[in-house]
C-alpha cells in the first residue's frame, strides 16, 4: 500500500502530512473524553512530513 500525502495551505504556508492508519488509531486511543486536543496535535506533528515541520 502506497502511502498518500495530505497537503494544505494554510495562511499561505504549504503544509504536507503522511499520516498512516497505525498513526490515526495512536491518537483515537489516546483521547479521553477531557482531553481531545493534545492527541489531535500530537497526530500533526508526528505526521507531518520533515520538509514542513518547521512552518
């Protein structure tokens, strides 16, 4: 299976993220009913393709 990239522009900014099935499952796990927003944003940075995480 080939990996797909999601890319977006955000404010101008190229953003490119590769996220895997393994990677979306980690952050379902991860939430709990008060606490929703650091598994979100730990999916993003573990996702994000090299070349972008800096922006």
């Amino acid at each position: 299976m080939a990996i797909e990239k999601i890319e977006l522009t955000v404010g101008g900014t190229a953003l490119a993220f590769a996220p895997t099935a393994t990677d979306y499952n980690n952050m379902i796990n991860s939430m709990q009913p008060d606490n929703k927003v650091a598994p979100a944003q730990q999916f993003l940075m573990r996702t994000v393709l090299p070349a972008h995480a800096d922006a």
